[in-house]
C-alpha cells in the first residue's frame, strides 16, 4: 500500500493533472477537487453557512404592528404580557388570507 502511494505520488508531481490525498491513498483529478474545494488543502473540507428559507410573522402586536413574532425562539415581552393579561395566543395570530 505505502509502495502504490509512493508511486501515485510520483504520478502527481510530473503535473498530470492528478493530486494525491494524503489520507485516503487514491488518486482524484484536479478538477474535481476544485470542484469540491479541495484544492488548497485535500484533507479538509470547507464549511460554508447553511441558507435557510424565510420564516414569515404568524403573530402581530395590535397596539404596535410593527412588532412581529414568527413563532420561533422566546416570546417576545409584548406577547408574554398580553398572554398573562389573559388573552389567547391566537387573538394575535396574522391572517394569511388578508395578507
């Protein structure tokens, strides 16, 4: 195995477009580590930022309709006081048809 590295390596240095990645033991064409942006350093892999999709407002603020909430996270303070006051949840909801 250390012997048919070796020789990959050979292989790889006469600039025939491969490059050989120190942990696995194969030969991978440039491109495709371009590709996958491994080009700079083969054993590892760069982590780009998830995208998530938009989350729109389900919840309105009536005195403040500026103030939304998606209903994901914390509460925000307008929503916990209007709830301990004794109100519903879906008194504040947005309707979807209106929008």
């Amino acid at each position: 195995m250390v012997n048919f590295y070796l020789n990959a390596r050979k292989v790889a240095a006469r600039g025939t477009g491969f490059q050989v990645t120190p942990r696995l033991f194969i030969i991978v064409p440039d491109q495709r580590l371009r590709e996958l942006g491994l080009d700079d350093e083969p054993h590892k892999i760069s982590h780009a930022p998830r995208s998530y999709p938009q989350v729109f407002p389900k919840y309105r603020n009536p005195a403040e309709p500026s103030e939304t909430w998606a209903g994901r996270g914390k509460k925000p303070r307008w929503l916990t006081a209007q709830l301990k006051s004794g109100k519903r949840i879906d008194d504040f909801r947005i309707d979807l048809a209106a929008a």
